[in-house]
C-alpha cells in the first residue's frame, strides 16, 4: 500500500445524517474514537483539565475505559487552526506513532477526526514533560539524567532505524519539551507531527524540507540555512539535551547574555571550565569519568560538519559506559558509607576512643559519620519521596515490629548515595 503522506490528493470530508468527519487513511480507521467517548473521558474538554497549551492545540487529562481498565490518558485537541493547516501534522502524528512500537516513544491510543473536534487521545506519562526539572539536581539526580539520555538515545536508534524495518524516520523537532516523563522516570519521546519518513535504503541522504516545527535553540544552523535535513540533523538536537541534563538548563534562557545553552556550552567544553556551567549540587553526584564521557558526546553531537556527528549506535554504547562508570563509583562511596555508619556502631560498643587520632584530634572519618547521622533526621518530605520513589509498592518492606510498613531507598547526602529504611511514622535510618 502507498504510504498517503506520499499522495498529493486532499482528504475529503465526508457527511453522514449526524455530524461530519475527516475520513482517515484506510490503515488508521481502527483507531477512531467517537466524540462523546472523548468528551466523557476529559469531562467535556472542563478548562480544570486542561495541562497545556502549544502550537498544535490544548492538552487535557482525562480517564478513559481501554480494555476493560480506568487508564489516565491525554487528549491533545486542535485549537483555533484551520484544519488545512494543520490536516498534515495531524495525520502524521497518528501515522507515525501507531507504526512505531518503543518503550521510550509516546503510545498514541486512538483519535477523533469529527470536524471541529480533532483531538488525539495518548497513555498519559504523568511527571510531565522533561524540562520542567531540568534545574532540579536532587529530583532528578545525576543517574537519572544518565538514564533518561540513553533511554533518548535507545528511541532515536529505533526511528532512524530498526530492521526489518522498510522505512526511517527523522524526528525534526527533538527538545526537552516533546521528551516526557512517566512514573518512573523513563523518557518517551513525542509529537511526530513534523517527522519524515523516508525509505530505509535512503536512510543516509539529506532531503530538502522546510523548517517548520524546529524550535529554536535546538536545530543546526546548517539545517536553517540549507533547509537540508537527515538523521545528524536529529543528532544535533539530542546533544543540545544532553547538554541541557548536562547543565541544568534549558535551551534557551532569559539571561541575554547566555541567552542560548549550544555556545555557551561549547565554550566552556573547549576552555575545559564546563563546572562553571554545571550545578554544583548536580556535579557533586558526578564521577568525573562519567562525566567526561558524557560531556565529550554531548560535544561531539554539535560538530558543525554533520558526517563528524557520532551515529545512534555510537552514542548508546557511549553514554551506557558512563552510566556504568556512574553506577560502579557509587557503588564503591556506598560500601565506604555503609562501612562508616556500621564502625561508628560497632565503636561505641566497644568504646569511642578509636574515633580519634593520637594526637586526641577527631579524625576526618569519625567527623564525617557523626555529621552524616546528625544531617540524616533533616530532610524534607519532598527528598524523601523522591528517594522512594513516591513510597513505591515495590520499595516497601514487611516489617513484624510496632511500625505498618518500613519503606526502602537511596537518598542523596553530601554528593553520595546512600541507602535508608524509613519507618512510615517517620524517622529516617541508614541502611
């Protein structure tokens, strides 16, 4: 069957006794979603559910039956366009989506092509969208970033190619605002309505599009000059991410002098100062070479001559070593915690002299682990939820004692993890 984004002839619009539709491309009327579903699921589209607004229309949660389940979803409706405008992304989005199956892609439900009411209907991913804790370095701690760029980099290696696969695709619209978050971190990449898709066997030549739907701050200025796209073009985009879970920052920020995150962050990678960039609090949590791999990716997705850009591959395998150096430091500062908590214990067993040197002086060990146990009754409700992961079912531990539950994690002190049991009438203790 022909692809019908290849097809120059218009959709038409089609008339029943009740209401008129858009009639969808044969191999999507599947999905289709009639109205009074949609609007009974979100509430009649009530202005209390709405999450957002952007250039291609209100987002609305909602809940909707799928499969005999109460699933939440989102309910992404047209606004204020003429449907001329916007028919192409429209079909594009439900096009692409629903031939793509990843778990670090947006899963698209279903749609409503009724006139006047087009909306697409998605799984809800409910942290939202990424940028919106691109400053927040104990909530979205360094490995969590780790993790969230390869998971990117997993979504991108699947578009751009996955065999058997007959076709590829550019996304041409990469950001932290179309990366979304679910429960538990993971990142799904969304809103395809201006991707290309393209024949697998010219997967590797540029193609002459327009620019619509770039956002500034995140497409190549060979891109903007050229009008020229292919897959580096993405690649570009993903390391300007990289350099915002980098950094801290977004793209584009209100400081006119530093106003845009790409040279900035390249000057700084080049004078090898990029900790005047980073926040302190984040790069404390960073094992150096982990950071250095990292960095150097992210660095080599901007090289101006496209050909030099790394491939998906490449990036994968990178950014996995530094997630495994990350995971291998923290692992060596956690045994060096646990060990410390456990001598202080053992030590006043026996006595607390062996906590000072000769000279009578405290030793830098002894004073770190009285200052970790006195540190650890002052955290704020909010760090603890993040490092159960919103008391998780899956962090919570049987407990026989006076307490219901006991729940397990790993919390951020001092630029180290460190694992905790939390009894649920509060107290926290080193594990």
């Amino acid at each position: 069957m022909d692809n019908w984004l290849d097809r120059s002839v218009c959709l038409c619009v089609v008339c029943d006794l009740k209401t008129k539709i858009h009639s969808p491309p044969n191999y999507l009327a599947h999905l289709r979603i009639p109205l009074e579903v949609i609007e009974s699921a979100t509430n009649y589209f009530a202005e209390e559910n709405v999450t957002g607004t952007g250039g291609f229309g209100k987002r609305y949660k909602g809940q909707l039956s799928w499969s005999g389940d109460l699933i939440d979803i989102t309910a992404r409706r047209l606004i204020n366009k003429e449907w001329d405008e916007k028919e192409k992304q429209f079909w594009t989005e439900i096009s692409m989506l629903s031939s793509l199956q990843h778990k670090n892609l947006a899963s698209i439900l279903g749609f409503c092509n009724e006139v006047g009411a087009e909306t697409i209907i998605y799984k809800h991913d409910s942290r939202g969208r990424l940028d919106g804790y691109l400053s927040d370095p104990l909530l979205l701690t360094w490995v969590k970033r780790l993790e969230i760029g390869i998971g990117l980099a997993h979504a991108l290696r699947y578009i751009h190619y996955d065999e058997p696969r007959d076709f590829s695709v550019v996304h041409r619209n990469i950001s932290s605002y179309t990366i979304l978050l679910n429960d538990d971190w993971e990142p799904k990449l969304s809103q395809f309505q201006h991707s290309l898709k393209i024949k697998a066997y010219e997967r590797h030549h540029s193609f002459h599009t327009d620019l619509v739907g770039s956002t500034k701050g995140y497409t190549d200025r060979t891109c903007f000059e050229t009008n020229i796209v292919n897959h580096k073009s993405d690649i570009y985009s993903f390391g300007i991410v990289l350099f915002e879970l980098l950094c801290g920052r977004k793209s584009v920020s209100d400081d006119q002098d530093n106003k845009y995150l790409a040279p900035v962050a390249i000057f700084h990678y080049r004078e090898k100062i990029l900790d005047g960039i980073i926040d302190p609090d984040l790069q404390k949590q960073m094992d150096p070479r982990s950071l250095n791999i990292f960095a150097e990716t992210a660095y080599d997705c901007l090289n101006e001559e496209l050909s030099q850009r790394p491939n998906m591959d490449q990036i994968v395998t990178r950014l996995e070593k530094a997630l495994e150096l990350q995971l291998e430091c923290e692992n060596v500062e956690h045994s060096s915690v646990v060990d410390e908590v456990g001598g202080t214990s053992s030590s006043h067993e026996k006595g607390s002299a062996s906590h000072f040197t000769s000279t009578g002086v405290e030793s830098d060990s002894s004073k770190k682990t009285m200052s970790s146990l006195k540190y650890i009754s002052h955290f704020s409700f909010k760090d603890i939820e993040s490092a159960t992961n919103d008391f998780a079912p899956e962090n919570k531990i049987r407990d026989n004692g006076k307490v219901k539950y006991v729940y397990q994690g790993r919390m951020l002190h001092s630029g180290q993890f460190i694992d905790i049991v939390l009894p649920n009438k509060g107290g926290i203790m080193v594990k």
